[in-house]
C-alpha cells in the first residue's frame, strides 16, 4: 500500500538525530538475525511514539514532528514566485533526508546521458537555463533538494514512467517547472510511455477543441432552456472564482473558464455544473499556463499567447478537471451523497482524535455540515492562500482514486490546527470563526505541518476502523 510504504520510508529517513546516530552505530555491529531484530525494536518504537504523540501534535509539540516534517527554517517565499527557475519552491519543501551516495550516483549518471529530463527542455531558451540552473545549484538549497529534484529526473527521463515511484515523490511536492508534466501523469491524462504522449496530447486537444465548436460555440436559439441557465450560471460564477488574484479578473481568462465549465458540464449530463467546481480548474491553469508565461501569476496576460496556445492550455485543464472528478463523481451529483458521507466521517474522526473538541462542537450545536461541506466541495481552495495551493495539489493527485478518504486526514487535521481556540467559542463564534479562518498569512510550513498529521493519523487509523466505531 503506497501511504504504507510512505510510512516506512518516514521512520528510516527521519527518525530523530540521535536514534539515527544509534541506529548507524548498532548496524556496524550487526550481524545476521541481529539487524531483523533491530528493524523489530525500531518499528515498534516508532509505532508506540505515534500513539503517545497524537495530542501533542495538537498542541504543536515537535515531537515527533521530525520523522514527518524535515525542513530547514528557509525564508519565506513571495506569494507570486511562480517563476520557472530552479528555487527551494522547486526542490520541495518536505524533503526527505536523501543519501549521500544516492545523490552522487544520481548526479553521475545525469552527467553521462542526455536524457534526462532536463536534457529535453534544451530545445527552448528559458529550458536551457533552466538546465544550467539545476547543473549548477545555488548554494542556498540543500543538498538533499537537489538529490530529490535529480530523482524526478530519473523518474521523468524513463521511456516508460513508473507512477508508483512518481507518486511517492510528488506526495512530498513537485519542482514547479515539473508540475505540468507530473500532474498530466498523476491523473493518467498523459500514458506514462512516452513515445505515445504527444499523439495522445494532440488527440486529446484536438477533441477538446470540437467539443467547444459543437457545444459550447453556438447561439442560445439552439440551447435548450436549462443549458442557457446553465451557461448563465457559469457566467456569473466565473468573475468570483480566487477574486483576490487579479489574474483570475481577466475578461480572457474568465472566457476559458466559461468554456471549460460550460463543455464539461454538457458532457457530464448526471452532475452538471455545480458551483464550486470553477474553484476547481484555477490550478490546473496556472500550472499549465505556467509553461508559456513567465514571471509571477500577477504579471501574466493571457493576451501574451496565440489562440492555439490558449486553446491547448483550456484542453490540458479539461481533461484533468475530468480526470480529477472521475475518482469523486458523488460529490456533485444531485445532494451531492460523496460530500455528505465524509463530512459525517470527518465528525467521527475529530471524535476519535480530539473528543473534547468534538463534545464542546456538539454542545454548542455547531454540524460540521456547516463548515465542512464547503471544504470538500471546493478542496479548501477558498480556505487557504491561493499562493499554497498547488504544493496542497501535489499532494491530492499524488493520493489517486485514494484521494476521498484521504481528504478526511486532511480537512481534521485543518480543523484541529484551532483545538484550543474552538473550545472557548460558542456557537456565533464557532461559526464566524470557521468560515473566516485566519490562514491569510500562512505558507508552505504550516500547510505541511497539516499534512504531516494527516499522514499520521491516516497511518494509526484507516486500516483499524473499529477505533473509529462508537
């Protein structure tokens, strides 16, 4: 199981300094039976830290944050750095400790054989520097970033790329000027064998591109009535999509959106267009926009690129909007069942993890309908940063047809980030408080911080359900 072996390889790489020290100084002396005995003890050590450390993680206690969270105290990163270059943004932010010979047989073999992924990009000029940019790291990153951003290249440069492998990287965050390429292959909108990828990108657009003529392009004389509702609705939910990003404010861009929302929900008559669902296409825009524009998100005009371009930019959004929605099809049908489900096992979980959290809740008669639905119907796109977003997106599609039930891990994770703050509210409050949550100023840290007890609590608890049972 993926998360399984992400826990795994959690505990070996970043168990605290100083049981790494004794762990190295105990395998010199191991021989045989010895070292299977060790791993035993390890494991059951680190097993026992998980169950002791549940509330203290609550409390932000860092321990044992370390075998979760390995990150230097980097400085912030400007909430339009959506620059190309090589940058710690690129690197990922919640990186494993890598090993050092590891890293320098990477680097090797990057050197004597051109096709890497870098080695690809050296068609185009802003590819080129970017390549001399990942050859020649500045001497601010780490070490082990640029040992983690040469295993993407590996992983990428392969003829037949191996999702697994890819997943377990892009949990932890993806290089941004990697991301196009990554998340086409997360969702399995682009094969992993790249001799068939540009076919099937360039069929897959061209499909996208007589979707729009046949549907969307077309006088409202020929709709039918709830198809011009539909259309209008649209229209009037595309300039409130991310309102604090002027970007989205573009008359250009909203006509994109108008056109993917509007032919996706033609072609998917059994949920049709549900608000929050434009929520849901603004980070695929700016990834794959991101290809063709430079500089920060704020600068960008889609005036800059030709109609073909935009048109290919619409069709990648499309196809993984599809992608991404065919693994939660029941969070947008009628009532929307899927949402409704997990917000009720959201409520357990709380229950379990933090029971006096969810008892002052119940006491205050505040439902978790009331907050919670809203998280899973637009992902928190709307509860975070837009700056954030998309390192919170490497993690979703790096989950797959998991994600669902991921998203239980994450959204307690959110909520109990205030525990100590929601036990003094009453409900007005508590209300107020959770739809005006103060996240405004947070960055990649405290968004790993909730990722990292999510991954916790998801490792303790989804495969013993009955600790979840009344």
């Amino acid at each position: 199981m993926f998360i399984s072996r992400l826990l795994s390889n959690e505990h070996n790489n970043h168990i605290s300094n100083k049981v790494v020290a004794a762990e190295r100084g105990n395998r010199k002396r191991m021989e045989g039976g010895e070292e299977e005995q060790q791993q035993k003890r390890d494991d059951s050590r680190f097993n026992q830290t998980l169950e002791n450390n549940v509330q203290g993680f609550l409390k932000g206690r860092s321990v044992p944050g370390e075998a979760f969270l390995t990150r230097s105290p980097d400085p912030p990163i400007s909430p339009t750095s959506y620059h190309r270059s090589f940058s710690e943004e690129d690197a990922g932010r919640n990186d494993h400790l890598e090993n050092p010979l590891e890293e320098v047989e990477d680097q090797s073999s990057s050197h004597k054989h051109d096709n890497t992924y870098a080695g690809k990009l050296r068609s185009s000029s802003s590819g080129e520097m970017m390549v001399k940019q990942v050859q020649n790291v500045n001497t601010g990153v780490r070490s082990s970033d640029h040992g983690r951003v040469m295993k993407f290249n590996k992983v990428l440069s392969d003829t037949t790329v191996i999702l697994e492998k890819l997943r377990e990287l892009a949990w932890n965050g993806v290089p941004h000027y990697m991301r196009p390429d990554v998340w086409r292959l997360l969702l399995g909108y682009a094969p992993p064998n790249s001799d068939r990828r540009e076919a099937v990108l360039r069929r897959k657009r061209l499909e996208y591109l007589e979707s729009v003529g046949q549907f969307y392009d077309l006088p409202d004389s020929e709709r039918s009535d709830d198809e011009i509702n539909m259309l209008r609705q649209i229209a009037l939910d595309c300039p409130r999509t991310v309102p604090d990003v002027s970007f989205f404010q573009q008359a250009q861009v909203q006509k994109s959106l108008e056109r993917i929302l509007y032919t996706w929900a033609i072609r998917h008559p059994a949920s049709g267009y549900v608000q929050g669902i434009n929520d849901l296409v603004t980070p695929f825009l700016v990834i794959f926009l991101s290809e063709y524009l430079e500089g920060g998100v704020e600068s960008w005009s889609m005036s800059d690129l030709s109609s073909e371009r935009i048109s290919d930019v619409e069709a990648d959004c499309y196809w993984c909007l599809t992608k991404l929605l065919d693994g939660m099809q029941d969070h947008y049908t009628f009532a929307q069942p899927g949402i409704q489900r997990l917000v009720f096992k959201l409520k357990e979980l709380v229950r379990r993890i933090d029971e006096p959290v969810a008892r002052h809740m119940e006491e205050q008669g505040v439902e978790f309908l009331q907050f919670a639905f809203r998280w899973y119907n637009c992902l928190l796109i709307r509860e975070i940063p837009y700056s954030i977003i998309n390192r919170l997106w490497d993690t979703y599609l790096a989950e797959g047809d998991a994600l669902p039930d991921f998203l239980v891990y994450i959204y307690a994770s959110f909520l109990l980030t205030w525990s100590d703050e929601l036990k003094k509210l009453d409900f007005q409050e508590m209300v107020m408080f959770l739809q005006h949550l103060p996240t405004h100023t947070w960055t990649d840290q405290e968004l790993e911080m909730v990722l990292s007890r999510a991954f916790m609590w998801h490792s303790m608890f989804n495969s013993s359900p009955n600790h979840l049972a009344s």
